[in-house]
C-alpha cells in the first residue's frame, strides 16, 4: 500500500497496518460504528433482524430489494 500510494497519489505513502479477524469474528474500529450500525439498521428494517447473530440482519436468500439494486450496482 506504501508503494501503490506513493505512484498513484504522487509521492504519498499511505500508512497501514495489520489485524487478523477469524469468522465468525469481524473487524472493528471505533471510527466506523456510526456508520456500521446506521448500515446495519437499515438492512434490519428491509430483511428483518436475524436473532442471535449479533443483531445483523439475516442474510440474503434472493435477489436485492429494488431499494438497494441502485446502490450495490452503482446505478
């Protein structure tokens, strides 16, 4: 990433760093919960909440809502 940054952005290096997360664990940073837990209530509300799974929404066993066709395929 240091290397792809520094020809792509021009000289900057991008800092980076690693953490490994094992399922059914998943990675988490205090700077992207708003977000994550605004995405993930808004999933709940089409799909309906998926109990005992951490308060995700269930998995999607068909075809997005029209809803979310747009935004998944940049349309």
């Amino acid at each position: 990433m240091r290397e792809a940054g520094h020809v792509v952005l021009g000289g900057f290096e991008l800092q980076t760093d690693t953490d490994v997360v094992r399922y059914p664990g998943r990675h988490t940073d205090e700077r992207g919960t708003l977000m994550w837990d605004r995405v993930t209530g808004l999933l709940s509300e089409l799909t309906g909440p998926n109990p005992g799974h951490d308060g995700l929404p269930a998995p999607a066993t068909e075809a997005a809502p029209p809803s979310l066709i747009g935004v998944f395929n940049n349309g």
